[in-house]
C-alpha cells in the first residue's frame, strides 16, 4: 500500500492546514515588505508597468515561499 498514504484523512488534513499556513505567512510577508517599501507596490506594478520593479517582487516572492516551504516541511 505504498503511494497512498496521503489519502488518510490526518495526513490530508494535515497537508491542507499547513498550505494554508504557509500561503497566510506568504501574504503576510508580502503586505509588511509592502508597508515598509517607500512607494506602492502594486501601483508600480500594474499601473505604471515597472518591470524591473516586478522582476525584484518576483524574486522576492519565490525567496518568501522557499523560505515558508523550508519550514513548514
């Protein structure tokens, strides 16, 4: 019975509490770099098309989750 232990409800449960954990620490670390960055993020983003800017976010998300991920595992 290799493969499906995941189909357990503790081990399924467990799986959807902790992505959720990890996407409210992932959004909560995004709205405090948010605040303490001088200027509005998104409206950098979305309304004046700052790429390079987007690129940085980007970066910094992918650093955030792997971080989240890290832990959580």
């Amino acid at each position: 019975m290799f493969g499906v232990e995941w189909l357990r409800p503790a081990s399924f449960l467990g799986s959807i509490l902790y992505a959720l954990i990890g996407v409210a620490v992932f959004w909560l670390s995004f709205v405090i770099i948010d605040k303490i960055t001088p200027y509005d993020l998104w409206r950098e983003i979305i309304e004046k098309q700052n790429k390079a800017l987007a690129l940085v976010v980007a970066a910094m998300c992918l650093g955030i989750s792997i971080i989240v991920a890290a832990a959580i595992h």
